[in-house]
C-alpha cells in the first residue's frame, strides 16, 4: 500500500508499543481502525453519489437527445403532410380546369393565320 513490508511493519510496530505503551496501545489500535472504516465509509457514499449523478447526467443527455430525434421526425412528418396536401388540392384543381375549359380549335397545318385588317 505505502511500500512499507513486513520488517518495516515490525519495527513500526515494536516503536509504538514503545512509545505509547502497552496499556493504551489497543485503544490507540482500535481508535485508528475506527477512523479508517469511517474514512472508507465516506469515500464509499463519496463514490456512489458520484456514480449516481453520473447515471442521472446520462440518462438525461439520452432522453435529451430521444426527444430531439422525435422532434425532428415530427417535423420531418408535418413537412411531408403538408406537400402532399399542396400537392394534391393542386392536382385536382388542374384536373377541373383542363375539363371546364373549352378546347381551342387546332387550325390544320397549312393553313395560313388570318391576317389583321387595316382601318
């Protein structure tokens, strides 16, 4: 964890049992292991609440991006609708003028145009 092996634990070990004494030493011990497991819970809930913002973050840029894809395809739908619809008042109007409107006499290929009077 540290670098630190087994003969340094020993001689960290054998100091503190020096220093501290025998009396205080698994008080001291038991303190220090209290400490860590609360440091280890912190970094745990640290963690997860991350994890969970993340998760959150995510989902929304997927929904975000769900919601842009759906509308652009109802856009992209409403577009079509509305050029059939032009597309097809247009063609029945055409398809009631060509039958209202008379036809025009076709004058025979070699027939000469009339000319204009002059007064």
């Amino acid at each position: 964890m540290f670098g630190i092996g087994g003969p340094e634990l020993l001689i960290i070990c054998v100091v503190a049992l020096i220093v501290i004494g025998p009396q205080k030493l698994p008080e001291l011990l038991r303190s220090l292991g209290k400490g860590v497991a609360e440091f280890k819970r912190v970094g745990n809930e640290v963690k997860s609440t991350l994890d969970d913002e993340v998760t959150k973050a995510e989902a929304a840029a997927r929904k975000k991006e769900v919601d842009a894809e759906l509308a652009r395809r109802k856009a992209e739908k409403a577009k079509q609708e509305a050029a059939s619809e032009a597309e097809t008042p247009a063609s029945e109007e055409t398809a009631a003028a060509e039958s209202a409107a008379p036809e025009a006499p076709v004058a025979p290929a070699g027939a000469a145009e009339p000319e204009e009077k002059k007064a």
